[in-house]
C-alpha cells in the first residue's frame, strides 16, 4: 500500500517521490521521522547504492540484490521504485 504526498527528489540520485509506503495503515516513515517523504527518499538512495555494491561485488542480478537489500534492511519499498532502481543498476 503507498500513501501519495508532494512531490520529492531523492537527494543523491534523483528518485522521484510521489507516495510513500504503508504498514497496516499506518505511514512507517512518518512515524520514525516526522518526514515520511525525505526519509523515504534517502532509503531510496541507500537501496539504490548498495545494489549497486551487491551486483559489483557478488555478480549477481539486480532484482536479488535489491530483494537482498530491502531484507537485510528491514525496508519496504514501493514496487515502482524498486524497477526504478532495477533499470538504473542495469544501466550503470
């Protein structure tokens, strides 16, 4: 599920922000920061850098490597900037 708010830019690798995730109704990032768009923006820049480290170093896909991530994280991200993230890692 995904909560849509303004618009934010992702600070290092301009992901577009438009909805942030959910967890059983309740808006996870918001409620750990106060800032649900900013700091969903910012774990899009950290899952987006190290897929990028996993896929150099372990040769292995992007999808696994974000699935790696976001597990190992305790992330949730929204499946639009997960093939976000796919597409500009096999671009890289």
């Amino acid at each position: 599920m995904a909560r849509p708010c303004l618009k934010t830019i992702s600070p290092r690798h301009g992901f577009v922000v438009e909805a942030v995730p959910t967890i059983s109704g309740c808006d996870w990032y918001e409620y750990l920061t106060g800032d649900a768009p900013a700091h969903y923006a910012a774990v899009l820049d950290c899952t987006y850098e190290m897929t990028l480290d996993l896929v150099a170093a372990n040769a292995i896909t992007p999808a696994a490597a974000v699935a790696q991530v976001m597990k190992d994280e305790h992330w949730k991200v929204l499946p639009t900037h997960v093939k976000a993230i796919i597409k500009r890692v096999e671009e890289d």
